[in-house]
C-alpha cells in the first residue's frame, strides 16, 4: 500500500474513503477546511478507529497551495473530493463556488504537474455536466418520469451541456483534470458520479436529499419537494463508489485519461415520491412534506450507464437501494444524539 491524500476527507464520502484505504494499510492524509457542519463528527470517527496512519490538516484548497504543493509531492495518489457541493449556493454565490470547485481543482493539478512524484489524480466529477438532457426527454407516469424512446442510462457520449454555476465549475474542472493527463502525462480520471448515500450523510435541504428526508423526518423538520416529486435518480451507496475508487488505483493504467460515468444505474434508481412512500411503508417512518417550485438546475431523471467502466474493470454495484438505506438509517439512529445539535433547530 502507498500513502493518498484525500482532500475534502473529512466529508460524507471522504470519511468513508479514508475509513477503507487505512482499513487496508494505506498511509492517508485528509485534507479539509472543516467547512461542512458534521466534518468534526468525522474526524472524530476517524482518529478514534485508526491509530497509525492517519494525519489530519487543516487547509484551504483556493488559498493554501503551498500545503497542496508539499502534500502532492509525498503522496501516490490524490483522490480529490474538496468542492462546494450544493447546486442552490452556487446559485447564490456562484464566485466562491467557482473559487473552490474549478479554481480549487486548478491548485490540485498546478500542485501534481510540478510535483516530483506525480501522483494519479481521481476527480469527483458529477452528472449535473450533461445538463437537463432536453434531447433525450422524458415520459410522466404516475410516480415517476421515465426516458422517452426507452432509454436505460446516460452514456459518457452524451453532450455536455453544464447547467447551473455548479455544474460549469464541476465541469470546467472535470475537463481540466482529464486535459492534464493529455497535455502533462500524468494519471487522472474523472468519475462523474450520481446522487450517493450511505452512513455519515449530513444532508441538508440543499445537498444530500437522500439522508435529509430521513433526517428531518427524524427531527420533525418540514420537508419540502421542489417540483411534482417524480425526478428519478440513481442512487449508488458510497461503499460501491469507494470500491470504483480502489479499483481506478488497481487499473491505474487502463483507466488513466478516461472520463466515466458512475451511478447506481437502472436497477437502483427511486423517484422523490417513491422513496418518501418506501420511508413510510417499508421504514414505518412517518414522513410528512410540501411542495414548492421547481428548483433551477434541477434534472427531471438522470440514471447513468456504468457500463463502460465495468467493461473496462471488473466493477460492479453490490448494494441494491433497500439494504443501502437501511444501513444509512441504522448509522443516523446510532448518531441522533451527534446529529441532534445541527438538526433540532
Ligand atoms: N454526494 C453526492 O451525491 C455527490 C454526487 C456527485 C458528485 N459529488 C462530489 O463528490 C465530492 C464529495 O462530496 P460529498 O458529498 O462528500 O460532500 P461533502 O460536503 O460532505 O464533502 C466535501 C468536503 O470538502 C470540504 N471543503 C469544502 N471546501 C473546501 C476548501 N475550499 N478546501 C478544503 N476543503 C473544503 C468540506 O468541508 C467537506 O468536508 C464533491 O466534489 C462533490 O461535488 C458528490
């Protein structure tokens, strides 16, 4: 095993990749600005399951690239996760979003391309660069929208089309991390990954509407769908989304340059409406929401094709939408008293 620096390591899928590249022996340092509500919960996860390996630094991704440019030179791979993360902020704020999210990744690979070591680079990339898929188009059945023609799953053919700041930060910064590998000749690649879930998800009304609905079920906290509820996602639990992580580094060579897409694909797919209805009847959670407008940015569905990487690696989803969301709620119940001071107000 070698040494990884996780930038936004302290996050929902950093903690989770950090908990298993040291569960197997690798030296990980996580970098983060502890920016995110939660991120002290998990890092007090990770120093208290991991006694050797693990170093923590506290740094900025837009300002401190002194640190990255050190960091870059001691480490085998970087797996870069820091970004702005809510559609709805960079709505708002669309500078600070582009600051973190393309000129934070911008800093990342200025620090690899000078580095001695060169590290492979994984870019977390998103789905939201193919944009509302108005091309495609879509059906509306009773519960749920489906594609029209038929259509299973987006391809990495599709056209890019970034909508909303967030998407065109996340997208400039996914077309440079696979230019670099181009231009520069060092490993990158880009996994445009779909909604993930799975335990230490902190979500909020803006990001991460998979833990949040149950989360504010649990505090009793108004849930409001924006639209008719039938938006279908694929939804692909962040243990499956470490694995591709792992299995990129395995077929560092293979995969170096590529762009994929990554999502729980069609046989894991849920529409707002039907999950709130699986909370209830399957959960025995009582949910209760409101609808409000449509939110800008928003795709009606988006279900990714994975099947170029698990052609091109071996990979494959192993946690189906039930057993997934069952265990985010067994990590939320076994949290509530934590969570409980972000969430009761
Ligand atoms: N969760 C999803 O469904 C999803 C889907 C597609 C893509 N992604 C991407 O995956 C990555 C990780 O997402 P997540 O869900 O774990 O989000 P998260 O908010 O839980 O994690 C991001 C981390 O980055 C840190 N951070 C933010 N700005 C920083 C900065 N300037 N410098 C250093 N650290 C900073 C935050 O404190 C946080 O810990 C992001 O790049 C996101 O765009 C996530």
């Amino acid at each position: 095993m070698g040494k990884m620096l996780i930038t936004g390591g302290a996050g929902f899928i950093g903690v989770n990749a950090a908990d298993h590249f040291l569960s197997k022996g690798w030296e990980v340092t996580v970098l983060d600005n502890f920016s995110r509500k939660g991120t002290d919960i998990n890092r007090a996860f990770l120093e208290g399951k991991h006694q050797s390996g693990l170093t923590i630094v506290k740094a900025d991704i837009i300002t401190d690239q002194d640190v990255l440019n050190q960091l870059c030179n001691e480490v085998d791979v970087v797996l870069h996760l820091a970004a702005q993360v809510a559609v709805t902020t960079s709505v708002t704020d669309p500078r600070s979003d582009f600051e973190c999210n393309a000129l934070g990744t911008f800093n990342v690979l200025e620090a690899v391309r000078q580095s001695s070591k060169k590290p492979m680079v994984i870019y977390a990339s998103t789905n939201k660069v193919y944009g509302g898929l108005e091309h495609i188009g879509v059906e509306e059945g009773e519960k749920r929208y489906s594609f029209a023609g038929g259509l299973q799953g987006v391809t990495e053919e599709t056209p890019l089309d970034f909508h909303s700041p967030y998407g065109c930060s996340k997208g400039a910064a996914d077309q440079y991390v696979r230019d670099y590998s181009r231009l520069y000749g060092f490993d990158t690649v880009v996994l445009r990954q779909s909604c993930i879930y799975g335990p230490h998800q902190m979500g909020i009304e803006d990001q991460g509407w998979v833990a949040w609905f149950m989360i504010a079920t649990m505090f009793k906290r108004p849930i409001t769908i924006y639209g008719n509820g039938k938006q279908v996602r694929d939804l692909l639990y962040v243990d499956d989304l470490v694995a591709a992580y792992d299995t990129c580094i395995e077929h560092r060579k293979t995969v170096s340059g590529h762009v994929f897409n990554m999502g729980g694909g069609p046989s894991n797919t849920l529409s707002l409406l039907e999950f709130l209805a699986f909370l209830k009847d399957d959960l025995g959670m009582e949910v209760e929401y409101s609808y409000g407008d449509t939110r800008p940015g928003d795709q009606p569905m988006f279900i990714s094709d994975n099947s170029t990487f698990e052609q091109m690696t071996g990979w494959i989803t192993k946690t189906n939408t039930a057993t997934g969301i069952a265990n985010l709620l067994e990590w939320l119940k076994a949290n509530k008293d934590s969570l409980q001071q972000f969430y009761s107000t």
